[in-house]
C-alpha cells in the first residue's frame, strides 16, 4: 500500500480514515477538496490538475477522494490500492448532517476559506443532497472502477461499516502495513 485511494460517498468519513491510514503507514495524505476549492465562492484551483498530476507521480501517497472528473481517471490509474467506505445511507446520512449542521452553525472556514451557508442546503451540490441523491450511482460507480482491468494491481479493501474500518485500522498499527488484518478484503 503506497499509492492509496480512500473512496466512498460524501460523508462516509474518508477524510478521518485517510487522515488515520496516513499516521499509521507514514504516507502523505492529500486532501482533494483543499487542493480543489482555492477562493471564496468555491472557486477551482486553476493549477488543480498540475497539482494532482504532480503528486500521483511520486512514489508514496493517500487521497482522500475518488476524483473530481477532471483528475478520476488519473489518480485511479496510479492507485494501486483502495479503501472503499461502503456504508448505507443509513450510516452515512447522521454523519453528514452532523458535520454540515455544525459547519453551517458555527461559519467554520474549510477548503478555499469558503463556509457552508443555510442557502446552500437547497443546493444539490450541497453535501447533504449529494450523498443522499448520490449515494447509489457513486456505489455503482466505484464497484465497476474496482473490477475494471487495469495494467497496476489494485488491492481493493472494502468495509461495509464504520466498526470493520477501525478493526482493519487498528489491525495496520499491530501487524504493520504489509500485513492487514483482512477483515472485509477483497482483492481485484
């Protein structure tokens, strides 16, 4: 596990679990949307692509993302390992609305110093709406970029609930990163 991919819908906790997976393998982990969003009104790094394209160049790292479309197919075909957090609507709902509530109430700054606004929750940008609407084409998404040929191995590590990422987490720490515990893996 060098070049590390943690995928799953928008508010699934890759963020966390890169952040995590990062400290534990001594890998750099980069944040998409921090690299994506560079200014107020969500505006788009013009050097988003330099940037990314940079990064999957070097031998080690972790994002947190499975792409924005201009970066996808890149980072994709320069994983060779994948983190899929394959979580129910069930799971994932509670934690989005959480994290944007508390975003929008308290006006924190994220990506770009941009802040989530009441407004925008009628957006179906808005990440409450997107994973909701979004949660079955980005599962179905994922699944056939997991099962695709491709010319890099691609080890595909996959949990259906929060309690199996922390196990296998937890698993790395103990046994060291080339020895997972296999809880939930599936390789490609």
């Amino acid at each position: 596990m060098r070049r590390i991919l943690v995928v799953g819908i928008t508010g699934a906790g890759k963020s966390t679990l890169a952040r995590a997976l990062a400290a534990r393998l001594d890998v750099p982990w980069y944040e998409m949307d921090a690299l994506h969003f560079s200014g107020p009104g969500w505006a788009v790094s013009a050097d988003f692509g330099r940037a990314v394209a940079a990064i999957v160049e070097e031998e080690r790292w972790i994002f947190d993302s499975y792409g924005s479309p201009e970066v996808r197919d890149l980072v994709w075909e320069r994983a060779d390992t994948v983190v899929w957090l394959d979580y129910p609507r069930r799971v994932v709902m509670p934690r989005v609305l959480r994290r944007s509530l508390l975003r929008t109430v308290t006006r924190r700054r994220i990506f770009g110093g941009n802040r989530e606004r009441a407004v925008e929750w009628l957006s179906r940008d808005h990440p409450v709406l997107s994973s909701w609407y979004g949660h079955a084409a980005r599962r179905t998404e994922i699944g056939r970029r997991t099962g695709a040929p491709r010319d890099v191995p691609l080890r595909v590590v996959r949990f259906d609930s929060p309690r199996d990422a922390r196990r296998w987490l937890r698993g790395l720490a103990r046994k060291g990163a080339g020895s997972p515990s296999g809880v939930a893996d599936d390789t490609a």
